[in-house]
C-alpha cells in the first residue's frame, strides 16, 4: 500500500518538466501515491521548449534548423528529467487529474507546488483564487508542504487565516532575480528574439525598478521581513557551482542545489535543485 498520499498541482500548460517529473519519479520511488490537479481536470502539458530545446535558438525560426541547438541544449530539461516525464505521462494518477475546485486537505497528506515560467499557462495557475485558497488552508493544516520555482510564487499569493501571506513568518527561497535576469537575458539577447520575455511570467510596468515583478521581489514583499528571503550566502562552500546556472543536482550530488527548510515547509530555486528538494521533502512526510 502506499505510504502517503500527495498532490501536485499544475497549470494545464507550460510546467516545468524538471520540476514536476523529477519529483513524481521520485515521491513515486518513495512509496508514495502521487495525485495530480488542474484547473479544470483535463490533462496537464510541460512547457515543450523545456522539453526539446527547439525554439529558443535565434535560428529556431528558419526552415531545416530549428533542431540544430545550443542554448536549447543549455536551458532545456536534462535527459533523466525527460525520461521521467515520458513515464509520467503514462501514469494513470496523471491521466486523470483533479480540479482546483475539488481539492479538499484532508485528502491529502502533503502538497507539492512545481514551477515554470512561460506567461501563456503560467499566469492562470499563479493567479487561480481557488488554488490559493486550498494552498492557504494546506499551509494552515501545518502538513509537509513543498514549492519550487514559481510555486513560490503561489504559495506568497495565497492567504493565511490573517489575510497575510501563507508564507508571512517563514523563511523560503526561490527563483532568484539574479537567475531569472540571466536566463531572460540569454533568451532575448542571443536566443528567441521575437519573443523576447519567454522567461518572464511578469514584467515591470513603466516607473517601476528593474526586477519589481520577478519572483523573488514579489515573494520577498509576502514577507515578514526581507532577510527572510535566503538566497546562497556569499561564504557559502560551493557557492560558484550553486549560483552559476551551469550545474544542476543529481541523484549522487546536491552540491549544487540549494534548498532551504522551514518546519514542514521546504522550498528551492529552480530545476537544478530539484533532486535535493524532492528528497528533503520525502525526509518531512516521514
């Protein structure tokens, strides 16, 4: 019999498959039942350019060269993340998804919120009343509760008992300005011009200072206090490979990753931590 019993909810489209494979596979490996949501309980879709690497070349756009890559190679998903979205994606818990609406807590023993970035299917989940409202009450139950990437961003929206922040009093981490600026950046300098804010969900409107929508501004502003905001320390062993963007955690090194732990509640950068995350988060369901 499975262990425990945890939801991962998802926008329909553009989730990060890193994020959300890696972490089945490995809850899965754990003995835990994997359930899954979506808005509407149809079938939920990874972001293909994390998935291929196709598109976000400069050259993505001509005939006969959209597969020849090299920042496609660098941004998309490493091949033990898309072997596990292709199994994933025959699992039958994820063939038949739940609705936001549906989600009671007490049907589940812990809650994971992936990430992604593409504003097309991004937006609907970070801004789903609903959703924030079951992930408000999910944080009030005090049961183990992950987020990573974006699904910060969610969990800063949603409200606790007192209209603040769920994540008012807490420590977290998530993607950093400083990574989310590099990686825009790369897309919309060397890679996708014509479409040039691929890896922005939100971008600042006229008069505000750069980096206001990113993730961590806006997480940050959720807090408590600022200093709970917990980006790499800059004496911290390994900080180059951590901060880089060119390394990413396995199964066998998490030198790499970055992930910080809150009582029941665990949370980490992007999806080069998601190794070490999935496994502190295994760690809090017991």
């Amino acid at each position: 019999m499975p262990n425990k019993t945890i939801l991962i909810v998802l926008p329909n489209r553009d989730f990060d498959p890193s994020e959300v494979a890696i972490s089945w596979q490995l809850l899965r490996g754990a003995g835990h039942r994997v359930r899954f949501a979506t808005a509407d309980a149809q079938v939920a879709v990874g972001d293909p350019l994390m998935l291929t690497g196709e598109g976000l070349d400069p050259w993505a756009r001509l005939p006969g060269l959209r597969r020849l890559k090299l920042l496609g190679l660098l941004l998309r998903a490493r091949r033990g993340a898309r072997d596990a979205y292709k199994h994933m994606l025959d699992d039958a818990e994820f063939r038949q998804p739940l609705a936001y609406p549906q989600l009671q807590v007490a049907d589940f023993d812990g809650l994971l919120l992936p990430g992604g970035h593409w504003s097309r299917g991004m937006r609907a989940y970070l801004e789903s009343q609903s959703l924030q409202t079951f992930v408000g009450a999910f944080f009030a139950s005090n049961k183990p509760l992950a987020a990573i990437c974006h699904g910060v961003l969610l969990a800063a929206r949603s409200p606790g008992a007192d209209g603040r922040s769920a994540l008012y009093g807490r420590k977290t981490t998530a993607l950093t300005w400083a990574m989310e600026k590099s990686a825009w950046d790369l897309t919309r300098f060397y890679g996708r011009f014509w479409d040039p804010d691929y890896y922005r969900t939100y971008l600042e409107a006229p008069g505000e200072p750069a980096g206001y929508m990113s993730v961590q501004a806006e997480v940050s502003r959720a807090l408590a206090s600022p200093a709970d905001f917990l980006d790499v320390p800059a004496d911290a062993p390994q900080r180059l490979r951590k901060t880089s963007g060119l390394h990413r955690d396995s199964p066998s090194d998490s030198r790499p990753a970055w992930v910080v732990c809150d009582g029941n509640y665990v949370s980490a950068r992007w999806p080069g931590d998601v190794h070490t995350f999935a496994q502190r988060f295994i760690e809090l369901l017991g």
